[in-house]
C-alpha cells in the first residue's frame, strides 16, 4: 500500500525546506541544480579551505558545505617530521597509497571503512590514529570484487562480494569470521543488519533475501523481477529509515522503493529522466535521522535529497572535477560521528550537524565529505554579475559514463 504522501512513481512534488527553499515553484528547485559556487580543493581534513561550495548556494540560506576530498594515504597522514625528513633524505618520500575504484562506505569508530573494487580490497582510512590500511586482499577469505559495506551491533562488518557471490563478515578488529553464501547462489550487492537479521540485495534473483545474521540461514525473502511496487529491476542498495521502513535503490527501474520490513510497499520515490526528482541509475542511498533520503546518481552524477514524504528538497554535486563535483558517485552515507575531524574545515557561522560521504568511482576526487548542518554567519555574496553556464544534455562526463549530466555549472565568467 503507497501512502499519500510518497505518491505515484511518476509525479514530483515539490518539498518545502523550511528557511531554505525559496517560493516559485519549480523554477526555485531546478536552480538548486545549476547554483554551485566555486572553491579550491583540499588535502587535508583539517586544514581550512580558501574558498568555499555551499549547497544550494547564495541567496538561499546554505545547508550543506563541501569540505574536502579523500583519497589516499597523504590525505590522512601526518607529514614527516623535520628529523624524519633528514633521515630519509630531503628528497625522499613514501609512495602513497591511493584509493582506485571506491564503491560502499561507512564510518565507524573514528574510522571511514572503504570497498574499493579496484584493489579488491578493503580499505581503513582510521581518522583517530592517521592510518590507511587495507584488509580483504590475502588469505583463504580474499575478496573478489567487495562492493558494499555496513555494520552490525558488536561492530562486525558485511562485505559484499558480487564475484564470489558471498557476504564475508568480519569481527571488530576487522578479522574474516564467517561467510554467508545461499545455495543455487546469489549476487549481493548490499547487506545491512537490522534487528538481528541481515537484509541483502540480490542482483540474480532481483530480490531482497532476509537472512539469520549468526547463520546466515536465509528466513525469508521478497520482491522478483518486474516494475510492479514491491518488484526490482537490478535492487543494488539499502537503507534503513528512522521508522524501520527498508528503502532499496531499485537501480534499473530509476527509482527507489520504500517498503516495510515484510516487504510491503509503503511508497517510491523518482521516475526515468533527467529533471529534478528524476532518476537514471541511482544507486547508493541513505537515510538520516529525519528521515531525510539522499540519492546518488551515477549517470547524472548528483546526489538529490528529499524529504520524508519524497518530495525533492535539493541537490548537490554536478559532473565534474572540481570541488564538491562527482564523477560517476557509487555511494551515499550519513555519519553523525566523526564530525571533529572535519569542523576546522567549516566556515565560520556553520554548525555541522552530520556528515555525507560520496564516494566517485572515476576522476580524481574519490571520496567527497560535505557538512549538513546550519549557518548563522553574515550574508554570504550573491556574486553579482556572474554567468552561470548550464552543461547541456549529451555532452561531459556524463555522457561517457552512460548518459549526459544534469544541469549543473560548468563554468563562470564574468559578463
């Protein structure tokens, strides 16, 4: 059963954000899109940028920041000492590790844990201690093609691995424990843990399999192929909503479902297209406190946000290299830990709530933090007499990586 509110697949409704979306209809919500401002990148989670990216942008009152990208072991170590660099030479230097296809991710701990599908590998980035390892890569359990990853109560971690058709779980020290598989095979994409029993998205069976998260017993399973509410096309991610409400990315048939944990619908969000609220191949998802849903888009390389009711609230991102920008965007996370890792990077008057994690599995910029939260500061410059130049459909990056990009900003200048 659809609640009202969520409505037919195939309408959009226009959210209210209360002190942030201005009125006018769909003309206010389709600027979200094309209003980036521009800034520098950055290296280093604590150090302070010189310009920033707000989202949306000035006028409206800023909600989400950009404030930096993560991606390799430079990006979290301490640089050498003055007696380190005189041991080891002036002119030398470690060889960075580096981030190549990142997809899941989620952060715990202190500790942003990585699914890097390039390196078949798991990858730590531990904040707390400046570290960057890997686990996964070696051993009987080595991963094939690790995809997503989540966690459970006594912080054990789920790894999916679409190659080996199997979900490896990991203890707290990261140590493989146990390994999930479903005879006549399965395809997981994503498991998540919720109230003792491990939810995974199978892309072979175009179902949701309900399994006993100490035997990995499957209990119950639902959904099949079709594009009826309650079917999927290709479920490649999960979430779990305040009110225990399943949401799955239902990534072929451009939409996200929302369902009750026996596997009911309650409502969808999106339909196939590019305008704002519309999708093309949404994958990575998820879910805040309020129960606000974030969307990220592979094809048109952005990351909507909608309200608790899916009407469309904002948008952030756009196809590109510059900061804040995506390059084909994998997954979608929400922490609320961690934040003091991140706060020197906030301009001044902006209260950081949680943060969003993107991750981009091309370009330079693999893993994007941006900062939900507040601003109280003074009024930020509306920059007067700058062009704003919308990227038209079927051409970028976009269009390379299966379909050309929403509007966004690709250059400005003045007039």
């Amino acid at each position: 059963m659809r609640s009202a509110a969520w409505g037919a697949p195939h309408r959009l409704r226009r959210g209210r954000w209360p002190s942030a979306l201005p009125p006018g209809g769909m003309a206010a919500v389709a600027a979200l899109w094309i209003g980036l401002a521009l800034t520098a990148g950055c290296s280093h989670p604590a150090a302070p940028p010189a310009r920033r990216v707000f989202y949306p942008p000035p006028p409206d009152a800023p909600r989400v920041q950009f404030l930096c990208t993560l991606g390799s072991s430079d990006d979290v170590r301490q640089p050498p000492s003055a007696f380190e660099r005189f041991v080891l030479g002036g002119g030398q230097s470690h060889a960075a590790e580096r981030l190549i296809r990142p997809y899941g991710l989620g952060f715990w701990d202190g500790k942003l844990y990585v699914c890097d599908s390039g390196a078949r590998a798991c990858v730590v980035i531990d904040l707390a201690r400046k570290e960057f390892r890997t686990f996964g890569n070696g051993g009987a359990n080595r991963l094939g093609l690790p995809v997503n990853v989540s966690a459970g109560p006594q912080k054990e971690k789920y790894v999916t691995d679409t190659y080996r058709g199997q979900v490896v779980v990991y203890d707290a020290e990261d140590r493989p424990v146990r390994v999930f598989s479903r005879e006549g095979g399965m395809k997981p994409c994503d498991a998540v843990w919720h109230d003792g029993k491990l939810f995974v998205a199978d892309l072979k069976s175009n179902s949701i399999l309900v399994l006993d998260a100490q035997t990995g017993r499957v209990v119950r399973q639902f959904g099949g192929s079709g594009s009826k509410p309650g079917q999927f096309f290709q479920p490649t991610n999960l979430a779990f909503g305040p009110d225990g409400s399943l949401y799955v990315s239902d990534t072929l048939n451009a939409r996200v479902q929302r369902l009750d944990r026996e596997g009911k619908g309650i409502g969808v969000v999106g339909s196939l297209g590019r305008g704002p609220g519309q999708m093309v191949r949404p994958k990575g998802i998820a879910v805040d406190r309020a129960g606000r849903l974030y969307v990220a888009d592979a094809a048109t390389e952005v990351v909507q946000l909608f309200d608790p009711e899916g009407r469309l609230l904002m948008a952030l991102g756009g196809p590109g290299a510059g900061p804040g920008e995506m390059s084909l965007p994998a997954k979608v996370a929400v922490s609320y830990e961690g934040i003091e890792y991140f706060a020197g990077r906030a301009a001044p008057g902006f209260s950081i709530e949680y943060l969003i994690f993107v991750t981009n599995q091309l370009g330079p910029r693999k893993i994007n933090v941006y900062g939900f939260g507040t601003y109280a500061g003074p009024p930020l410059p509306e920059r007067d007499g700058v062009k704003r130049v919308i990227v038209p459909a079927g051409t970028g990056r976009g269009a390379e990586n299966g379909g050309a990009p929403m509007p966004g900003v690709s250059e400005e200048k003045p007039r």
